[in-house]
C-alpha cells in the first residue's frame, strides 16, 4: 500500500465518523479492505445509532468523502461503506495466472475478488450445471468470456475437456481458433448454430444412457439473446429455444456445462432462459433495478449501480452475493499466452492439479 493510500484511508475514517457524530449518530471505523477498484471500511454504529439513520446521511458521507458514489450494506452487527479506489489498480488475465495455475480441471479463472484472493469457478462441481453472464454494453461481459475460456484452454487437455463457442458477431472467440480444445471453430451463423445444439442434444442423450460424462464439454454463447431472435426471424418458428432449454437443464449430468451471456436481462424473448436454474450467476452493470433482480434471480444486488468495466457480482443460491473484478485480457495478449501451446502442442496440465491455495476463493 502507497503511503498516500495509507493517509488517504485514516484521513477519510476520520471524516467519515465526523459526520456521523456531527448528526448524533456515532460511529467508528473499525478496518476494512482495499480491492482493485473499491474501498470498503467496516463501521461500528454507537448504541443508539441505527443503519437508517447512517443510511440518511449518504450524501453527506459522500460529500466528506469526496467520492462520486457511496454504496451502504448492513452485515451482521455492522454496516459496509463501499466507495470507489482513488488508486485503481487494473485486474489482468496475465498479472493473475501465475497465482493460480495449475487449476483444477475444468475450473475457470474470474477475477479477483475486493478481498484481493483470485476467484474461480469449477464447472465440474455436480452443483454446477450452467453459468449466466449479464450486464450491458461496457460491463465486460464479453472480456469474462474470453477470459474463461482462455483459461480453460490453459489448463486442459483435449482429452479431458473440450469447448463449443457460439459467437454471432464473430469478435468475442477469434482468438481460440487455433486451440485444439474447439469441437468446430466458433460458430457463427444461425443454421451451423441449429446443427451444432442438434448434435449436442443427441450427445446428451447418449451419455445420459451411458452415465459418461467424459471428456467434460463447455460450451460458451455470447448474446444468447440474439441467438433466439436470428432463428426466430430465419425459421419462422422457435427451433434453438427448446434444444437450449435441454441443454441448459440437463447438460450437467452428462458434463455438458453451459455458459450463456447477454445484455438484455429483460428481452421477452430470454423469459424461459432466465426462469433455469443457474447455479451460478455473475452479472455486471445492468441499465435497471428491475434488470439487476432478473439477471441475478433475487433482490437488492443493486447490479445497476456496479461501475461497469469489469465490476461484477457473482450470486449463488444461499450466499451472499460475492463483487469482483474481472480479469481482463486483450487480444493481443491472449494470442501471446496461447502462442507457446500452439507451438509446442503441450496443452496444460498432464495430471489432474491437486495443490490448495488457500487464497483463492472458488464458487
């Protein structure tokens, strides 16, 4: 920690129970966390001083804070103030990797997490079946992708683990072209699309009577919305729709995982998608209150006040939901990380990754 962010914290604690005196609501910061790209200080209320009555002094918080956006969260015995990094720091795909590989299989890379430990997500959990992705143009929806699947790539050998990449626009997979693990390069047109999930499906079918769930399939779809409104408008009739459904909600038993993105949580057309029971959900800023609860299937995340650019939440059934900084990487320098695998043709790990880190946070 610089020693500026280090008298820019005690200074802004001081402020901040100040204020709180000042209108007889007392109060002591107590600690809290730096993250990538937000400050979180842990507040004891005096006796008599309510979360209300701290919630009605936002702006004056704020204001003596001198930050643009203060974000209040009441937890156990104390309340969260949650404001922006006057030092953000960026959070990359290649700063992170070296913390966390070698990955288990079939795990994939996030982020970090404001707690500063790397955040994962093991698709292979048997609570896992799928993944959905929502937040609107800017929230680094597609920058998650691309980072999961690059680090899966990584991490696994096509034996062990293959992907499928539906990309429409033909811009959020290009890159992953070179790497073995690809079923068939990224698809992107809506017949080859109808093909593919077809083919799928009669996998699904094959396994389920087999009991074979090897080697594990991951399939990614960026704009699942416009997946569902390109066949609706080709075909006349919904044809994609009932073989995603299938997928979405029965993949899992026979290792087909799902991860489907898209930034119109309240598209008509995506109404049966959302209702699926993803057990994982990682939404990023959404233009609404009413689009945050139907991305993340409850209330109150408050995903339309994330800062967009890779600020996200992930929300599991029974936890609280977990903010993190998602690791971002560029083109270029996803084309530098698969260059050496390319070359030499030694895809990741040889065996199943058996070491614990400690400091990684995994849902």
């Amino acid at each position: 920690m610089s020693r500026f962010l280090r008298q820019y914290l005690e200074t802004r604690a001081e402020q901040v129970e100040a204020v709180l005196l000042a209108h007889h609501a007392p109060g002591r910061v107590t600690g809290g966390t730096v993250g990538p790209r937000l400050i979180r200080f842990f507040l004891e209320p005096g006796p008599t001083t309510s979360y209300t009555a701290v919630q009605g002094l936002v702006e004056d918080l704020a204001v003596a804070l001198q930050v643009s956006s203060l974000r209040l969260d009441c937890v156990g015995q104390g309340i969260i103030l949650e404001f922006p990094n006057p030092e953000p720091r960026p959070v990359t795909f290649t700063g992170l990797w070296p913390e966390v590989e070698p990955l288990p299989p079939a795990t994939a890379l996030l982020g970090l997490t404001d707690a500063g430990a790397p955040l994962l997500a093991r698709l292979a959990s048997p609570q896992m079946g799928a993944v959905l992705i929502a937040g609107t143009t800017g929230s680094g929806k597609t920058a998650l992708l691309q980072t999961m699947a690059t680090s899966l790539v990584l991490a696994n050998t096509p034996e062990t683990l293959r992907l499928l990449c539906f990309d429409l626009k033909g811009r959020a997979f290009r890159v992953l072209r070179v790497a073995p693990q690809l079923l068939r390069p990224p698809v992107t047109e809506i017949g080859e699309a109808l093909e593919a999930l077809q083919s799928l499906v009669r996998l699904l079918e094959v396994r389920a009577r087999r009991g074979e769930q090897q080697p594990r399939i991951v399939v990614f779809i960026d704009e699942v919305a416009d997946l569902l409104i390109q066949d609706e408008r080709r075909y006349g009739c919904v044809s994609v729709r009932p073989l995603l459904l299938r997928l979405l909600q029965r993949g899992g038993e026979a290792g087909v995982h799902l991860v489907v993105a898209t930034q119109r949580p309240s598209a008509a057309v995506l109404s049966e998608v959302l209702h699926v029971d993803f057990p994982l959900r990682l939404v990023g800023q959404v233009l609404s209150a009413e689009d945050a609860r139907r991305a993340s299937g409850r209330g109150e995340t408050a995903a339309q006040l994330l800062n967009g650019r890779g600020d996200f939440i992930a929300v599991r059934e029974g936890v609280a939901p977990l903010r993190f900084q998602a690791a971002f990487l560029s083109e270029h320098e996803a084309q530098q990380v698969l260059a050496p695998l390319v070359e030499s043709r030694s895809w990741g790990l040889a065996a199943p990754a058996t070491r614990e880190c400690a400091a990684v946070a995994r849902i």
